[in-house]
C-alpha cells in the first residue's frame, strides 16, 4: 500500500528565513505533485515532478524529486507572509498499477511578520 | 489550461436528504475523475474513481450505497450522498484526468463544502 508522508506537519517560521518541507513516499513512483491550500479553498497546482531529479522553481519555491531515494522536498526561500498557507505532496500510484493519487498528511505553514 | 468546475460549491441540508455534487472538465475530455473528501484539518482522502460507462472504484471503507457514482460521459461526474448525515459534512472535491495529457496529471475542482445539519 502506498503511503505518503510529510514532515513537519506544523512549521511557523519568520519572514526572510528558508525552510525545507519533506516528503516521503514508500513504494516506486517517478510522478510527484505539489500543492498549496489557502483555507476554505481547493488546491493550487505549483510543481509536476515526472523524473528522478527533476528540480522546479517559482519564485521562493523550489521542488526536488529523487525517486531512488523516494523522496521529495519543497524548499522555501526567504519566506514571506503570503507564502502562509497548508502545502501537499501528492504521489501518482502508477508505479503500483494505478493512477490515483496518493496525498500526504500536509505541512501547515505560518510566515511571522 | 485545463479547467474543472463543480457545483455547487457549498450545499446546507436537512439529514436524511440526499444531495447530488457535479464535477464538470470544461475544456478537455475525461474518462477518469476522482472524488475526494477532506475534514477541517485533514489531507485529502480518495472516495472513489470515476469511470467514464462503467462501474466507480471505491476505495476501501467508502460505501458504494451512500456514495453513489455516475459518469455518464466524458465531461460529466456526479457524487450523490444519499440519505446523508452531520458526520457526511466536509468538503468534497473532484478531480479529472485529462484524456489527451501527455501525463497523469490531475486538475482539480474547487470543492464542494456540505453541511449536514
């Protein structure tokens, strides 16, 4: 059974500091998807990781894929209050045979001004 | 890009009712959508996965009676929580693949938050 996780799941961090959100999954997939949630609201799609070593940047963000490591990180540079928000790893289970995703337990995230 | 909508997006009713939720893909075809649903706090649990003609895959622990799937064709998905209860309040929201991606991304719906009361 796939199993997505994410650490740490509550992260209040200063404005202008850099941070790292991890996650990590336990079976093969190449196919990873980063999230953000504002409250009350659905998903915003910010990275589509398909390849071991895959790395993507938008602005203060920056998502890495190593799949041999079943890992991904979501770095965060020089936070800002906007940045605040619930962020998500999700894994396609198409390694498993399927195509469904697989949510980790998301990281809340508070920028202090 | 690749649009989803869902409707509606918030829905108050009386237990016992049934209450039916949308989820259209308004710009490209979908033979596959999923439902998810997500409590104050909580990540995103898959319910289900839509099939375009053909039976829904529910998840384990999700009862296919009260969840009732209906993919009638390619744009279109319906969830109908029947007969629902306070503990069937969340937010639920969609998914559609994009039958003409060039992967398995899937876009996302705005949610749909149910209040049983």
């Amino acid at each position: 059974e796939l199993k997505v996780e994410q650490n740490p799941l509550f992260l209040s961090m200063q404005e202008g500091k850099n941070y790292t959100i991890y996650c990590n999954y336990s079976t093969t997939s190449d196919r990873l998807y980063w999230y953000r949630q504002d409250p009350g609201k659905s998903l915003e799609s910010l990275f589509v990781l398909l390849s071991n070593g895959a790395v993507k940047q938008e602005g203060r963000l920056m998502a890495s894929l190593d799949t041999k490591a079943r890992l991904s990180t979501l770095h965060i540079t020089a936070a800002v209050h906007d940045l605040s928000a619930t962020y998500f790893c999700a894994v396609d289970g198409v390694g498993s045979g399927t195509y469904k995703y697989i949510f980790g337990t998301g990281t809340r995230l508070k920028v202090l001004a | 890009g690749a649009v989803v909508s869902q409707h509606p997006s918030r829905v108050i009713c009386k237990s016992g009712t049934s209450v039916k939720i949308e989820c259209r893909s308004l710009d490209f075809q979908a033979t596959t959508m999923f439902w998810y649903r997500q409590f104050p706090k909580q990540s995103l649990m898959l319910m289900a996965t839509s099939n375009e003609g053909s039976k829904a895959t529910y998840e384990q622990g999700v009862e296919k009676d009260k969840f009732l799937i209906n993919h009638a064709s390619l744009t279109l998905s319906t969830l109908t929580v029947t007969s629902a209860h306070p503990e069937d309040s969340s937010f639920y929201i969609c998914s559609a693949r994009d039958d003409g991606g060039l992967d398995e991304t899937q876009y996302f719906g705005p949610g749909t938050r149910l209040l049983v009361l």
